[in-house]
C-alpha cells in the first residue's frame, strides 16, 4: 500500500515539477552576454576562446528557491587569418575603438568551425539537474558582412529527486516521522540519466543577430530507480524553443545601443517574452534593462576590465505574487577572453 501511494506521489511531483513548474531549464538574465548558454550555433563566433562562468540565486528569501550555476567555453577549431590588429586593440584617451569608423570597416568571419563544452548545475527544493554537453557548429559566410552559423550540441541530463526533502503531510518539519513515508525514507536520491540534444540557427551581422535554438529536442520520460523498485512517470522532459534577435546602432561616436527580444516557447505553457535594451560606452562599460512580459524587471550593469577579463552583474525584482516572499533575484558572470591576440576590450561579433 505504501509503495502505491509512493509511486502515486512521485508521478504527481514529478508531473508539476518538470512538465507544469514554469520551464525546465533554467532561467537567464544576461543571456545577451552568453548567447551560447541558449544557442549552440554561438560556438566559435570569435575569433580567440570565450570563458564564462555564472552564478544565480533566484527568487532570495523563498524556501528551497532555485539556484543555478554553470561553465561554459568555446571558440574557434582554428584561429583564422582574417584576425588583424585594429583600432579595438587599443584606448587611446578621448577616442573610442567602437565608433563609427570601425563598424564602417566591419567584414565578416571567415568560413570556419566552432565547438564549446557547458556544464549547468541548477537546483530547486529536492530537484536538481546537472547538464553537460559539448557543441560544433559552423560559421559560413552569404554576404561581405554577413554569417549564417549552424550548431549542434549533445550531452546528458542527470535529473535528481532528494527523498528525504520530500513532506507528505505539508506540515514543513522533515524531522517529524509522521511526515515522512519509511517506504522512502530511506531511499536518498533518486536518479535518472537522459540524452541532452539541442540544435540552434544563428544569422548575425554588423548591425543585427537572428537566432533560433531548440533545446531538449528529444523528449524523454522520467524514470526514478530505488533500491527496491521503480518508479515510472508520465512525465517528459519537453523541447524548449528560443528565437533571439537585437539591432545595434550608434548613439553618437561613444555609445551604442542594442535593443533585443527573446521569446520562450515551453509546451503547454504560454509564451515568455523579454524586452532587453543595452547601453554601451566606448568598449568599457555597460548597462542594461529586462522587461519580462507579466512576470517582472531587471536591471545590469557591467564593464570590461581589460582584454582578459569582464564581470557583469544583474537584479531581478518580480511583479508576480512572488515578490510577497521574495527579495529579488542575483545573477553574476565572469568572463575570461582565452588566447585574445590583439587585445579587443569586447567581442567584435556579439555585442
């Protein structure tokens, strides 16, 4: 009769958490810093090796909130030719590398191949998902100033459940023995292994991207194993699909500004949309804004610190019923720029 009701428990968390509980993989606020953390097709774009590491704490102040931690680096195959020392390499005083002379000059990426490797570790109350997955894509050129990139990336997904965080009786003490079921008391955490693939389209330019990524795009069932049974769930790991697209232009010979929209598609769920504009002076500083359509904001600021390093950070404040337990969200990234020749300040093809 317990494990009855054990399996009948686990089929129902298992159906809210990873096919109801917003989406299932993680969320980002400075994606537009990362790109490649949503679209395999990023890998390689520059023309040295893109470091990032990131850490999010969501919703701070709510029980068990979600946190999220990742890796991610890529690059090219081979460093191609096309790589010259330009007026970016230095910072002349009154002068901004990134002004209108040098997107005048702008050509394109040679032909080339990129690949990259992430691994995300996100956690929320007794579920927690670790992603590892290594990318190819290639870069190919259809105008003087324009690529269109093809990406491909695979790896695994190891889906965990913590039984001993799990409360039957909703009463919140985990010590009590009323509200834990011996037929799981014992069990710890409860693992499953899926296949991860995603696949991603990305057209960029001087002046604009266009990006279209799906990702999870094998859905599979969830299937937790304890010692003594398994538990068989009808629920899936679901395809996640993101179309990306932004448009920079000049705002006087010091700044440029990049608008950008990004919108979720999760079945069932409805669509998520963000609004995102960046500021940026010379190749040195930034600062951003998000508009989360019916969720919330979010504000960022930034700056790279040299031709090696760069460190942007994020604030979410939530307009959901959420903010009545709540103090926001916290997101840091640290980027490194590996084997960057010639010294650029900011990436020459993302923005």
């Amino acid at each position: 009769m317990k494990r009855r009701f054990v399996r009948l428990f686990l089929c129902c968390f298992t159906l809210v958490s990873v096919s109801c509980f917003a989406q299932q993989r993680p969320y980002y606020t400075q994606y537009i810093l990362n790109n490649y953390i949503i679209n395999p097709a990023v890998a390689g774009i520059e023309n040295y090796w893109d470091l990032k590491v990131s850490h999010r704490m969501q919703w701070v102040g709510l029980t068990d909130a979600p946190v999220t931690t990742y890796f991610s680096i890529h690059g090219p195959l081979k460093r191609s030719a096309y790589d010259v020392e330009t007026a970016t390499s230095f910072h002349a005083a009154g002068q901004n590398p990134r002004g209108n002379a040098y997107w005048q000059d702008y050509q394109r990426p040679e032909n080339h191949v990129g690949v990259g490797f992430a691994m995300i570790d996100d956690h929320t109350g007794p579920l927690s998902t670790i992603n590892a997955y290594g990318s190819i894509a290639y870069h190919l050129g259809i105008s003087p100033k324009t690529n269109l990139s093809l990406g491909l990336s695979a790896g695994f997904s190891q889906v965990s459940l913590d039984a001993s965080k799990l409360d039957f009786l909703g009463g919140g003490n985990f010590t009590s023995p009323y509200n834990i079921d011996p037929a799981v008391q014992g069990s710890g955490v409860l693992n499953t292994v899926k296949p991860d693939i995603s696949a991603g389209l990305w057209l960029y330019s001087k002046d604009y991207f266009v990006g279209l990524a799906a990702q999870q795009i094998v859905p599979v069932k969830v299937i937790y194993t304890t010692k003594t049974n398994t538990v068989s769930t009808t629920g899936q790991l679901v395809p996640h699909m993101f179309l990306s697209a932004g448009y920079r232009f000049s705002a006087g010979e010091d700044f440029t500004v990049l608008p950008s929209i990004q919108a979720r598609y999760i079945n069932p769920l409805p669509i998520g949309v963000d609004l995102n504009v960046k500021v940026q002076y010379q190749d040195i500083v930034w600062a951003g804004a998000t508009y989360r359509v019916q969720d919330g904001f979010a504000g960022m600021v930034g700056v790279n610190i040299n031709g090696i390093m760069t460190i942007g950070y994020s604030y979410d404040y939530t307009t959901s019923e959420l903010n009545l337990v709540s103090h926001g969200s916290h997101e840091i990234v640290l980027g490194f720029l590996i084997n960057n020749k010639y010294g650029d300040w900011c990436p020459r093809n993302l923005w």
